[in-house]
C-alpha cells in the first residue's frame, strides 16, 4: 500500500461516511424506531387502508365503533372511536390496545395522553396488563377533564411495579358509564411511549436507536426509497403533513401495506440526524409516484417550490419563513443539510413516459432551481449512468439510456444483488462519475435464477452475502474521493409483519429481542474506521480471493487504515497477506481485527428467534517486521481492517 498523497474523500470535509436509508417499511418506523407502542392510536385512514377500530379490544362489554361525527378533534383526525355501554356490560367500561404485537413492560416511567369528547364526572384508569394472565404490572387514575361537546387532552404517567414477563401485554383505559351523560365517550390519538432514545419528546425506541448508533454511522438518508414516492401522485410522502402537533398530523398512505401515522416525520428525522451526529440526504418528491403517474412539466414549479421550501426549513435562518416555523417547533438553530436527491429510482417510476421527463426536463427544474439559490449543495440524481439496469430495463435502446448529469450533480446507484454479482464490481466506480450508494445490499443467494426478483430474498442477511457485501463496499470507498458515502436498506425489521428480510437490526415489541444481523457486524467494523483520504495502492496480486484498499484518516491524526475482505467460495485456505504503508517503519504497531462465521456454513445467520449469533470477531495487535510490513493471514470469508498510527 503506497500511502504517498491520497485524494480527499467527499467535498464536505466529513470522511467517508456509511449510512442507511430510512423510509418506512417492515414496520421499521411505526412499530419500529419510532417509539409510539399504541398501534392504530388516531384511527387515520387512506384510500388503501380503511378505517377501523383494529387493535383494540372491548372491555367488560363495551361496544367499540367509528365515529365519523361532525365535530372531529381536528381537520387532520377526523374519526374517533366511540366507547358505550354495550348490551352486556357491567361495571366499568373500556377499552384495550394489543400494541404493535405486543408491549414491552418495564419499571421504568411510561407518558401517555389521549382526548376525550362528551361529559364525564368520575376517573380513568389507564393500566398496562397481561393479556394472558390476570396481572396488572401497573396502573393509574387519571381525574377526567370532560367536558360535553369538546375535545379535552388527558395526559398521564405511568411508572409499573414489575417488568412483564414478556411483551403479551395491553394498555388499557377504563372508565364508568355512571358518570357519563350517554352512556358513551368518544376517543382519539391515544398515546403511550416508553423512555425515548436522548429523552426526545415523541421519539426514538431506545434498543433500536441505541444498536443503530453502535454501528458508528455517518449517513441518514431519507424519507425513502418508495414511501417518497407514494402510490399515487396525490399520495406521496408530504414532508408538511409530518410537522407540529400530533393531531395535525393526518397520516400517510404507506407504500408498504400498511397505514402509516406520521408520527416518525421531518423534525424527528432531524433529530435523529443531530442525535446521532449524521450527516443527512433528503429525498425530495419529483413529481413521479410508484404506480406510474407523472405530474406534467406545467405543473411542475410548485413542488419544485415545495422542495425549497424543505430545504429552507431544514437549514434556513430564523429569518426565512420556514426556517421561521421549524424556530417555532422549537430548533431555532439550521441543522446541516449538504445534500439533496431529486425523486428515488426515477427510471422505473412511470417508466418510460416519467423516466423520459427526468432525463429530459425533471432532473435539471429541481437541479437549477435548488443550485441557483443553494450553490453548495450536492445534488443527486435518483439513478446511477448504468440504469436502469437491466432487469429494469423493458425495451427500446432510447428508453434504456442513462441519464447525463451536468458536472456538478452525481447519481445514486442502488445494487440489491447475488454476492457474486457484488463481488464481480467491485471496479464498477474506478471510472465513473460521482453517485452515492443510496441503497445496497446482498439480497438473493448466488445462482437465483433470473429474473432473480420473481424469487423471494433470501431469510436473513447472511454470512457469504455480508462479505460479498463487504468487498463491494470495498469498492466504494476506495473511489470515495467521488463516492461520499454507502447506505444499506432496509436498515429495520420488524419481525412481525415485513416486506423484505434483509436488513441490519431485527426486533419485535421485546427489547431483549433485539438483534444485530450478520451484516451489522461488517459495516459497524468499516464504520469505526473511517477515512478522510484515499490512499492509493499497488500490490503483487490482482484483486481476488482478498480485495482490499486503503486510507489515511486526518481526524485521528492521519491514522493509515487497510481494509480488506477474503471472498473465495470454492477454498478454505487461509491466505497469506503482508501490508505495508509507506514510511512506517520497523517495529510500529498495527491493530487487525476481523470477522469470521463460528458455524463454517457460509448460508448462516444470526437468527433473533433462537438468539443464535454466529459472527466472530478476532482482534491482534501486529508489529512491523524489518521492512516496515505487517503479515498476518485472514481466513476465507473474513472481513478485515488493519489500522495503525500515522506514519
Ligand atoms: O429498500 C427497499 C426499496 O428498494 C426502496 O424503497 C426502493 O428505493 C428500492 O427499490
């Protein structure tokens, strides 16, 4: 490894940065990160998800229904549910909510809230209980601040005596039909959270923020990926509809199958970013949604105007009048924003009258306008030069020609691949623009047959797909004075309801089930190594069974990192390395840590059912021998990095 010069990674002065995408899918913001343990809490609905009183459950009798009334607890929840004395009741009355497949029960201080329209003289009791035995791990009264034809916030705290044996749990509230006026109330946007990730007001999921937050990331990339786009052009994701208040916030018609609350929106995402010292890439809409509808180029300017308005909301002074609102949510200071992507996946969205307008016309309104009053930005196309590739190409040698971005722009390059595929490119960027690698991973096992996406994802992330994985991420940071950063989707899993088995982190509603997957391990080992600087390389051998590169990080004080990663399938000899750094000299000390499977069976993955965890990590400390070179060997399969003192 020649270590002479080097070219700076990205153009923002942060090093090379691994991140994720987050939009939300697999229930990985609702149900997921985003702390909120009532499922279905303000009853919103859409065209493809219908309202309901799903996960709730009558108490004593009572009978549970829609109200659809006339006086709505605000314009964005316009259904309640009402609570009456049902043919069969007796005694207190009420209701419970199942959660998102269960609560988590815990001694520590849980805050609720929920709104109430019709008179009532007499308490609540909002309890957490099991809901396969009689226990109740805690409860309280809450005094009612009814009044007849108004809505009225009650807000509580709820601190069990005992953790619940497992999350089989409901939150209940019960009160009695006595001392109402009709024997019924209505109820909306009943709440309960947990203690959130930094003590965020209506935050994250401490477990799952927490183990994100231990890989070392550097990158957030949202709101997607698809949910930006939404089915429908009327449908997409609406950065506006996500802010202030809960009950303004009407709810968002997934992309994933399920109804989403808003609750996750722009100023948690924000939050999220500043919590975890991320660098941030917005996704703004571009006009096209997933099941082919284009907004035409005369209608173009007011999401374009949309669009600034985002950005100035995210990063502009108290001064402007967005900046202004997002000061009145109470972060008067800009978060920074440097980089901005214009639509998701743009060639296969209204494919190919759509994908013509971003070649055409799209691309460049949302570019120039957002350049000419944002010159700094880096803005990102939603396609890399080689889409749509293949598999998404349909025909026609126009319809299937990458864009051409101007010189300043970059694109984004999304390979859900084989391990082999991964492998095949690891040189895919050594003589391309600019792209970030918005989206990645190894999805399907080698050899699925084409057209591998009419065959599902394999089950799990595992262990030869995290290294394939790994040599490509390889690849990319070693053009990472081009490339500023590398993002794995879908980073969440809920193992309850999911659309994509693949990902980083897989939980349910039981914190101590929470589980890194085998891929976690091997960007968490390149993330707490970061570079600042490529550093370039010459080498005996060609690339293959060991890929590898190199580079120097300036904020530890110019430390010279190697990374590297053995991908041979057929052969399970360890193989011998020397790395040396130009002017290191004799005797300087190096730490090599690596990755290894305990099981040998390369299709192994941790599994968060059985906790059957399967990645080894082997840490050595070298000396330089006589020539200033480290020798160690890494076994097949491993994952590397070897990091030592500048020199
Ligand atoms: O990560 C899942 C999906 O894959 C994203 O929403 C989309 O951008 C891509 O096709």
């Amino acid at each position: 490894v020649k270590s002479d010069g080097g070219n700076q990674t990205g153009k923002f002065g942060h090093s090379y940065g691994y991140g994720f995408l987050h939009e939300d899918i697999n229930n990985s913001g609702d149900g997921g990160i985003y702390a909120e343990l009532i499922q279905n809490r303000a009853f919103q609905y859409s065209r493809a998800f219908p309202v309901s009183t799903a996960h709730y459950f009558p108490i004593n009798g009572a009978s549970l229904s829609i109200n659809n009334g006339t006086e709505p607890l605000s314009k964005a929840l316009p259904a309640s549910m009402k609570v009456s004395v049902g043919n069969s009741s007796v005694g207190k009355i009420g209701f419970e909510n199942e959660g998102y497949w269960g609560i988590d029960v815990r001694t520590h201080k849980y805050t609720g809230s929920f709104w109430v329209k019709g008179a009532y003289t007499g308490v609540f009791t909002a309890s957490l209980q099991s809901n396969l035995t009689d226990d109740i791990f805690g409860s309280i009264e809450i005094e009612s601040k009814c009044a007849d034809s108004e809505w009225v916030e009650h807000t509580f705290e709820l601190t069990p005596e005992k953790d619940a044996p497992n999350s089989n749990n409901t939150f209940a509230i019960t009160f009695d039909p006595k001392g109402t006026q009709s024997g019924s109330l209505d109820f909306n946007l009943i709440s309960l959270f947990p203690p959130t990730y930094k003590d965020r007001k209506n935050g994250l999921r401490v477990d799952i923020a927490e183990a994100l937050a231990e890989m070392n990331p550097h990158f957030l990339r949202f709101p997607g990926g698809n949910m930006l786009e939404g089915l429908e052009n009327d449908t997409y994701w609406d950065w506006k509809n996500t802010l202030g208040p809960l009950k303004e916030r009407p709810g968002f018609q997934g992309v994933w199958g399920y109804q989403q609350t808003n609750g996750l929106g722009m100023m948690e995402y924000l939050e999220w970013a500043e919590d975890m010292d991320l660098q941030i890439v917005i996704g703004v809409w571009a006009g096209l949604a997933l099941n082919g509808d284009v907004t035409p180029k005369d209608d173009l300017q007011p999401f374009i105007d949309d669009a600034l308005n985002e950005i100035e909301f995210i990063r502009g002074s108290v001064d402007t009048e967005w900046g202004a609102k997002r000061a009145a949510l109470g972060h008067p200071e800009p978060f920074e924003l440097n980089y901005v992507e214009i639509g998701n996946e743009d060639w296969l969205a209204g494919f190919p009258e759509g994908w013509n307008s971003y070649k055409e016309y799209r691309f460049i309104m949302f570019h120039d306008a957002i350049k000419a009053k944002y010159p700094e930005i880096q803005i990102i196309g939603s396609s890399a030069t080689s889409d749509p590739a293949p598999e998404g190409a349909t025909t026609g040698p126009n319809l299937t020609e990458g864009i051409k971005y101007p010189a300043d722009a970059i694109g984004d390059y999304h390979p859900y691949r084989e391990p082999d595929e991964l492998v095949a490119e690891f040189d895919r960027f050594d003589n391309d623009i600019g792209h970030i690698i918005g989206e990645v991973a190894a999805t399907h096992v080698n050899g699925a047959t084409p057209p591998r996406w009419d065959g599902p994802l394999y089950k799990y992330p595992w262990w030869i797909g995290a290294v394939g994985e790994a040599v490509s991420l390889i690849g990319y940071e070693r053009n990472s004075d081009r490339i500023p950063g590398t993002f794995y989707a879908p980073v969440l899993k809920n193992e309850n309801r999911f659309q994509w088995p693949i990902t980083l982190i897989q939980f349910t509603a039981d914190a101590k089930q929470t589980t890194r997957a085998v891929t976690w391990y091997c960007w968490s080992l390149f993330a707490h190594h970061p570079i600042s600087h490529t550093l370039p390389t010459t080498s005996n051998s060609s690339y293959g069974p060991v890929y590898w590169g190199a580079g120097k990080d300036e904020a530890r004080n110019g430390a010279l990192v190697w990374k590297g990663a053995v991908y041979n399938t057929t052969d399970n000899a360890s193989v011998p390395i020397t790395v040396q750094f130009d002017g290191v000299q004799a005797g300087a000390k190096a730490q090599l840590t690596y990755l290894t499977n305990s099981v040998g069976d390369p299709y192994a993955y941790n599994d968060p059912r059985t906790g059957i965890q399967i990645v080894d990590t082997t840490t050595k400390e070298l000396t330089a021998g006589a020539n200033g070179a480290f020798e160690f060997s890494l076994p097949q399969l491993s994952v590397a990095v070897l990091d030592t003192e500048a020199a």
